[in-house]
C-alpha cells in the first residue's frame, strides 16, 4: 500500500492492550481542579481481547473492564476491575476463548469428550452476559450494560462484580439498549426486543418508586408494545428518545435475521454475521405516546440511515403546529458489520483522511396530521430550519433532515453527550469524540447547533474517549460545567489521564495522570459527591 503523503494512525498501541487492574492509585494532577467537583467518573469498555493463545475477533467482543478516577478535594485516586462475568470466568479458568461473542466463535467445554461436546452444542448456548458497553445508575444502584439482556450489578465504590440480572428471566427480552433513559421524575426507561412469531419492540420500565431496592432491574414491566413489521428480520437499535410526552425509535434498514441468530448462537458461532442491510428499507421513527403508552398513527419516513446513537430530542411548536425534533449521529456505513470494528483490522494502521464525515441529522415531525393535510407541501413551519416534512399519497409523512454541523466543522464523530438536564429539552450543545483525526490521534468536539459550528480540543499522539458533561452547581447556562474525557497516549511511555475542560471556551484546567494500561472504552457516568 502507497502511504505516500499520509498520516497513519497505529490504533494497536495504548488500545488493544490488556487492562491493568487497580484497587487504588493516585494520580498526579496537573492544572486546578474546580472546587465543587466532587465525584466518580466511571466507565465501560472492552478490556481485554487476549487470552492465553487466542485473540477475540471484534471490537465488541473483548472482557468488559470498569475503570474509575475519584476526585475529592483537588485529588485524584485511579482503581479499575474486570467484570466477573461467566463469560470472564470461563476464559480465564481455561486460558482461552471458549466464550466468544458477537465477531468471535465459541467452543464447548474442552473436559467433555467429543460425544458431550455435541450434546453440549444443541442443548446449549455459550455465556454472552459480557456487559463492556455503558453504566446505568438507578438511585445509589450502578450496572454494567450491554445490547444483551443482562446486567451486572457491580459495587462503586470497590468495583466488585456483585450480580446477574437476566432480562430473559425477568421479562422474557433477549435484547435491550445500552442507553437506557432516567426521566424527569426518575423513572427509568428501556426499550427492547421479544423475538418469536409474535414479535414486539417494548418500551420497559423500572418506577422510581423501586430505585431504592437492592436491586430494581427486578422490579421492571412493559409500559408499551409495537408489534415488529417482520419477525423474523426486527430492526437492531443501540439507543432511542424520550420526551415529556413521547418516546421514540428509529426502525432502520440494519436487522437482525432470526433464524440466522438463532442458529449462530445453537452452533456457537459468531453472531455478528446474523446482521444485515435491507436496502429495500427505508428508516421508520415510531412514535409512543409516554402516557398511554400507545403508538401514534402517523407513519413517518425517510432515507434509509443507520445510526448507533441519538444525540437527543425535543416537543416544540410553531404558528399552531405542533412538532417532535429528532437529532440522530450517522456515521457513514459504521454498523457491526463495518470492517473497522474488526480486531485485526485495528491492529494496522489506519488512513483517517479517508474515512467519511459523521452526518448529525434532524428529523422534524409534525404530531398532528389528518386527511384535510395538503399533500406533497413543507410542514416545517419554524423560522430558519431547513428540515422537511412532506405528507405523501398514501398518508405517511416523509421526511427531510438538516445537518446540525457544517461539513467543515465536523469529523468522523461518535459517542455524543449532551448536559443530561436538557434531555427532552430543546438545547444548543452537543459534545463528541473523534478517534480519527488527520492529523494523528483523535479529538474532541463541542457544536454549536445554532452556529452548525464547533471548537475542538486536541494533542498530538492523544487518543480520548466519549466526553462527559458535569454541571456546575447554580449553573443558569446549558453549556456552564465541565467535561471530562479518559485520553491515551500513542506513546506506551507517556502516561494515561483524565482530562478537564472548560465546557464553555473548550480549554485544559487540569489532567489527572495515572500509570497504567488501558485501552478505550465506550461509555460512562460521572457521580457526584458531597
């Protein structure tokens, strides 16, 4: 390959290393840390993808790994742990991957002779409970998550692995999102698949009246029920929105093939190859009335688009007409099925001047159409806003996004947060990371999407994870607080730290540098403290 005149990034170094466990170390801080922030930052991410001689085959796929940086009084403390899942467990026990997962095949146990192994096979399926992917908080309860139905229960404080929660044991859903919501008043929100001939996307709930309980994944019920157009291909969802007065999803042409699933976990084989795109497709939102929990009739549509993450979603309204504003993050063609995510692949060296910008798309929809609406004529009535949203012939309401970045602004971006009091609330700023700057390493962005513009933060040979807004206490702006960002060095020799910016101008007060090895990791909460 001709690298002449390019940048190359070797993603091997600081990120498919294997993971250091700590129970505490304290790092060395640079710069000033705000007096008021007190807490935990604590993330999710794969953290191991060896064992013994064999490597996992997806990014997916490796151990799940919690690390935490407590900041208390100016200091900082490091600690960080593996999920004792059976998935784990069994690994290690034998010293291999016999549990492998979603791009990485399993095998039955090797004490059993080959008779038993294939009883084994048709009569079971290998442990997949392995949460790498984000951290839900339920009041003083924290669990680590995947899209598989499970849970870990695990304690904050010491990072002790303490229980599994089966969905399919609680309600019989084999597959919810990483990204659950927490409303207003503290009910907590889910949305999940039961698969079968009579297959549904529920939306689940967890009341905050349970949160104070051990363990109050227990405690969860169906609030709404959507039957899915085609059981045996239902649509695969990472995250989803919730409103005050609406949740929503989006159906998009990236599904899961039943059949094909089912087989692949029977026979114990990778499952990743169980996903596929329908370009036949369109993207469907559905929208549930919160309240009722009923689906509204309006059948809306647009380009087929795959999205892992909604950024958020907002009811406002204009000149009498009421509407639901959806604002997705679309990466180009980066699904599970993406050559990226492939181990091997990262372990090469990468041309990120080539990758494709992120697209942050928003959908507009109007919540009140009947058959005296003109057909084929611009709903969106709301000064300044280029979206569309068009009722065609047969009664279905097609939609037109707008970009919520200039081109010249954005990246190849994921992971965007938000300041989380502004859920379901029209807001201005979005944060997000880019682990594919041509220049070398990655970035961190803050848009502005009244401006479409952004500021970057960025330093050389630096590769930083999902960025997590923190409000300063008596805040009255949406962007007053801060942002914190776990950040590897290419450089072995150079130290891993917690970055702190000013969420306003964008710039380094302090970093908390620790030594250790970590790779990147996917998502995380930050807990306050008083």
């Amino acid at each position: 390959m001709d690298n002449t005149g390019e940048t190359l990034i070797d993603y091997s170094v600081g990120r498919l290393v294997t993971a250091d466990e700590k129970e505490s170390q304290e790092c060395q801080v640079k710069g000033c840390i705000p007096d008021w922030l007190n807490g935990d930052v604590l993330r999710n991410g794969p953290g191991e993808f060896e064992v013994g001689p064999d490597k996992f085959g997806h990014l997916f796929d490796g151990h799940a790994f919690i690390h935490k940086f407590s900041i208390k009084n100016g200091e900082v403390t490091y600690s960080g742990k593996f999920v004792r899942s059976e998935m784990f467990k069994t690994n290690r026990q034998y010293n291999r991957i016999l549990c492998g997962g979603l791009g990485t095949k399993s095998y039955p146990d090797p004490c059993k002779n080959i008779f038993s192994r294939f009883f084994t096979v048709l009569t079971t399926s290998p442990s997949l409970e392995n949460c790498n992917v984000n951290i839900a908080s339920l009041g003083n309860v924290h669990y680590a998550l995947t899209d598989g139905g499970f849970a870990y229960r695990f304690d904050p404080e010491t990072l002790d692995t303490k229980k599994l929660v089966s969905m399919v044991d609680v309600l019989n859903i084999p597959l919810s999102t990483a990204h659950p919501h927490i409303d207003t008043n503290g009910d907590y929100y889910n949305l999940a698949i039961t698969f079968g001939r009579n297959a549904y996307y529920n939306v689940v709930k967890v009341p905050a009246s349970s949160l104070g309980k051990e363990d109050p994944l227990f405690d969860m019920k169906i609030h709404a029920k959507i039957k899915v157009d085609n059981p045996l291909q239902p649509t695969y969802f990472h995250s989803f929105a919730l409103t005050e007065n609406f949740i929503a999803f989006h159906d998009q042409p990236y599904r899961i093939h039943v059949p094909k699933f089912l087989w692949k976990a029977a026979t114990w084989q990778p499952l990743v190859d169980s996903f596929r795109v329908d370009h036949s497709r369109k993207s469907l939102f559905c929208v549930i009335d919160k309240k009722s929990g009923d689906q509204i009739p309006i059948r809306y549509a647009t380009e087929g688009e795959f999205c892992f993450h909604f950024v958020n979603s907002f009811e406002t309204s204009s000149n009498g007409r009421k509407f639901l504003v959806i604002d997705l993050c679309c990466p180009a063609g980066k699904n599970m099925n993406d050559g990226l995510f492939i181990l091997k692949n990262m372990r090469k060296p990468m041309m990120p001047n080539k990758s494709t910008p992120t697209k942050f798309k928003r959908y507009i929809l109007p919540l009140e159409v009947d058959e005296t609406t003109p057909k084929d004529v611009n709903l969106v009535n709301i000064e300044g806003s280029m979206a569309e949203s068009k009722v065609q012939d047969d009664g279905s309401v097609f939609l037109t996004a707008e970009l919520l970045l200039d081109e010249a602004h954005s990246g190849v971006l994921e992971l965007p947060r938000i300041n989380y009091k502004y859920n379901g609330k029209d807001y201005r700023y979005f944060y997000s990371v880019s682990f594919f700057d041509p220049d070398g390493g990655g970035q961190l962005v803050k848009a502005d999407i009244q401006t479409k513009t952004g500021i970057k933060w960025k330093e050389a040979g630096c590769l930083p994870s999902e960025p997590v807004f923190v409000e300063r206490p008596g805040a009255t702006e949406e962007d007053d607080g801060i942002i914190l960002s776990t950040v590897l060095n290419q450089d072995p020799a150079k130290p891993v730290f917690m970055l702190i910016l000013d969420a306003k101008t964008f710039t380094e007060i302090a970093r908390a540098e620790v030594d250790t090895k970590l790779p990147v990791s996917f998502h995380g909460v930050f807990d306050i403290k008083t």
